[in-house]
C-alpha cells in the first residue's frame, strides 16, 4: 500500500470519526432530553464527555491493537494542547473571561485528575489501574453534578443550551437512539481506520507511536474542544469554554486512562517517558495559576501559553525519537 493512499485512509477515518463523534453527542443529547434526565447531567453529557469521546475511543483502540504509544501519546498529547494551544489561541484573539469558581473548583479538580492519571503512566498502566481510574471517573462525575447545584427541574442554562440541540417529539425517540448507534459506530470505525494508518505511517517514517500519538492523533481528537471553544467564546461564554476544556482534560485523564487500563488485560503497557507526563502536569498547572491570577486569560498570558507548548513539543520530540 503507498504512503499516499494510508495518508488518504487515515483522514478518511478522521472524517468518519469527526462526524461520528458529532452524531453520537447530538442523538445522546437528544436522548437525555427526551427522557427527561436532569439538564446539568445533560451538559456533562454533551459539552464535557461528548467533546473528549474521540480521544479515549481512539485511546482504547490504540490499546488494544497493542499500540500503547498512540493510545498514551494521544491522551497525554491532548491534555497539553487543550490547555496551551487551544486556550492559548482563543484568547489571543479574545481575552478569556471566567467566574471565581472555575480556579477554586474545576481547575483544580482538573489538575489532580490529570496527575494521577500521569502517575499510573509514569509506573506502567495495568488492569488494576484502570478499575481505580474508572471509580473515579464515577466520583468526579458524582461531584461535579454535586457542586453545580442545578435543580432537577431547572432549564438549561443559556451557554449550555446553546450548545444542545432541540429535542425530538417524543414518538421519534427511537430515530435518536438509531442515530446514537450509528454514531458510536461511526466513531469507533473511524478510530481504527485512523490509529491503524497512524501507526502504519509512524513505522514507516521512522517515527515513534509516542510522537505520533501526542501529535497526529492528539491534534486530530482535540478538533471538538476546538470548536467548541471557538463557539463559546464567540457567544462570550468564558465559563463554558475554560470548563470544556478543563473537563475534557479530567475527562481524558479518568476515562482515558481507564480504558487503555482495562484494554491491557493481565499485561502492563511500558511506563509512559518522564518529559511527557511532566509536561502534560505542568501545562495544566500553569493554566490554572494564570486563571487564579485574575480569573482571566488576557493576551500576554495567552502568549505565555502558546510559547510554553512551542518549547515543549520540540522537546517531547526529541525525548521520544
């Protein structure tokens, strides 16, 4: 097969995975409405596991096609793009905007997660680390619904449902459940179409799964948070956007991790490299500094966030040739 054609192949499962993953989020959402869940799970749904469902579906399948470079690279890669590059872009355009509580609640929950999450990677993933990793996932999921303090009965809130499509009559509920299959289905077609020429192209390149994975893969799964934050910031949504991104970071982290845990079976995938997982903790505990600062991303923040991931991608390159 020519290198020109796995390159065809592989985007062609990007834009199956793009698409997949939107109709996935569209019909759970419309789903949850229908069935008259609570409106703050339905944002959880929606905004936060939605946007991070490409990153731990290709992570799984990366894991168990034993590919343990792009299904940690992919994660680790995401979780500092999200919050240098994407952030960092987005308010260099705009200065960003948020409320006191995103520093003192989301941020830091968010670091933490992501430092567990690295902690297992550092030692070597293993089965029992997905099991711990997945109870958390159900934690953090319990808390944030915890201290949204959102009642049952309440409306969406504006920035939200602005991103939560109108629900379906309630005789055409079975159309959403059709297009909620076809999109996981969608979605993990697409993953393996592309993890699979990823690691083709990486091999044949002479280049690492691990580079790959915190780069191709990592920049390809993080296009939902990018825009989705895009989106929100255009519609002057701070809360939404930080919150997205740090929730994809959480989200990435616990269910992520979990996934390529409980892939690996009774094996353990290598320890992640040093480099990468410090970089990935300390990106997200620069954004949250700089959020704390003033509960503002203004432009020479943002400039300190995009020239903190220019020096470390060079970096994590060279670590991980």
């Amino acid at each position: 097969m020519s290198t020109l054609l796995v390159i065809g192949l592989g985007i062609v499962g990007l834009a199956v995975l793009a698409v997949g993953a939107d109709q996935l989020v569209v019909g759970a959402g419309r789903l949850a409405t229908v069935l008259r869940v609570a409106p703050v799970i339905v944002g959880v749904v929606v905004i936060g596991l939605g946007t991070s469902a490409p990153e731990f579906v290709v992570s799984g399948v990366a894991a168990v096609r034993d590919d343990a470079g792009l299904a940690l690279g992919s994660l680790v890669g995401s979780n500092i793009l999200n919050v240098t590059l994407i952030l960092g872009v987005v308010a260099i355009v705009s200065p960003v905007v948020v409320r006191s509580s995103v520093p003192v609640r989301e941020a830091p929950l968010m670091v933490a997660s992501v430092a567990i999450f690295g902690a297992f990677a550092l030692v070597g993933m293993k089965f029992v680390a997905g099991v711990l990793l997945a109870v958390l996932t159900v934690g953090a999921l319990v808390l944030l619904v915890r201290l949204s303090r959102v009642p049952p009965d309440d409306p969406l809130p504006d920035d939200v449902a602005a991103f939560v499509e109108p629900s379906p009559p309630p005789g055409r509920w079975w159309v959403e459940a059709v297009r909620t299959l076809l999109g996981l289905a969608a979605t993990l077609g697409g993953a393996q179409l592309l993890v699979a020429n990823a690691s083709t192209l990486a091999h044949r390149w002479g280049v690492s799964d691990t580079v790959i994975g915190f780069t191709l893969l990592a920049g390809s799964t993080a296009l939902p948070e990018l825009t989705t934050a895009v989106q929100a910031q255009r519609r002057g949504q701070g809360d939404l956007m930080v919150g997205n991104l740090l929730g994809s970071n959480l989200f990435n982290s616990l269910i992520g991790g979990a996934v390529v845990g409980l892939a690996a079976g009774e094996d353990t995938i290598a320890p992640f490299g040093f480099a990468a997982v410090t970089a990935m903790v300390g990106a997200g505990v620069l954004a949250w500094l700089l959020l704390k600062r003033g509960n503002r991303i203004t432009r020479p923040e943002a400039a300190v966030l995009l020239c903190s991931y220019a020096l470390m991608l060079p970096l994590l390159i060279s670590a991980n040739p």
